[in-house]
C-alpha cells in the first residue's frame, strides 16, 4: 500500500544532524506511527514519504525550513536566576515547560552567569540540516476514529 493522505505509517528512522551525529533513533525503541498528511511531522519527511511503500528504505536530507524552522535569536531571553527558585540547581541545556499566549513553549537553558539565566525558545533543532534513514515498516487505512482523534491507535488502545 502507498503512502497517501491519511494513511497510518509506521517507520523505523535514525535521525542524525550535519556532522553525522546520530540524535534520535527509533531501533532499539518501538517504530514510530503517525497519520501522514496532517501534519504530524515535519514537512520535509511528510513530503519525502508521499507515494512510497511498505518495505522501501530511503535516505533523506531535510533543511531547516522543511525541518524545525531556521534559529530565530529574538527567542532568546535572559532571565533571573531567581525564577528558578523551585529547580534547584540550574544546569545549561535543562528544559522547561512554559505557558506563553500561544500556547506551551520548550524552553532550553543555553547560558548561566551568576544571577543571569539565557533561556532559549527555540526548538533544539531550529537551524539544523537533518538527515533521516528511514525504512517503512507499514502502511495501512486510518480508521474514522483515529482521524477524528488525530493520532493513531496501537494494538493497545483503550479509547
Ligand atoms: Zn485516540
């Protein structure tokens, strides 16, 4: 079966940044599932995805615009020490969760300086060319109710 909008893909991927340092990889860990053509990926897997087939292995190069979206530095903030009161103690590339108007935003500590905290909003991979190998494990329908969901359902769904 082809992968076309609203297929429930499965795929094992190994994701590796432009030095070739391995990030991220699904062997070793359950593959990953998800509905294509909503949005659940990043465009630039989505788009390489389109039209292929359980079984195919492919290797993909995707730039930060199709990625994670280019490194925007306004989204870097320094901050007191003191708003941390409850962490203990801060170490550079802790993550925190914060509540913003639009919504949750990771926030990633990329500096601290005596009673100066640098937070940093962008998504670590903001910026990065990534390299993704890829082999497609399953392709099959979604059902009306994981599209309605907007997730995909496993063998041990309860909802
Ligand atoms: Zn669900």
């Amino acid at each position: 079966m082809q992968i076309t909008k609203h297929k429930i893909v499965t795929i094992d991927y190994t994701l590796s940044n432009g030095q070739g340092a391995v990030l991220n990889s699904s062997i070793g860990n359950e593959p990953f599932t998800f509905i294509h053509g909503i949005g659940s990926i990043i465009p630039g897997l989505e788009t390489a995805l389109e039209g292929k087939s359980s079984g195919d292995e492919l290797k993909v190069r995707i730039t930060p615009e199709e990625g994670y979206g280019p490194r925007n530095d306004s989204l870097m903030e320094v901050v007191s020490k003191d708003l941390f009161e409850d962490v203990g103690e801060l170490k550079v590339g802790m993550q925190f969760e914060a509540k913003t108007e639009t919504g949750k935003q990771l926030l990633t500590i990329t500096r601290i300086e005596g009673n100066d905290v640098t937070v940093d909003g962008n998504h670590p991979l903001a910026g990065e060319t990534l390299h993704f190998d890829v082999k497609i494990r399953d392709v099959r329908d979604a059902t009306s109710e994981e599209l309605s969901h907007g997730h995909a359902h496993g063998p041990d769904s309860d909802h």
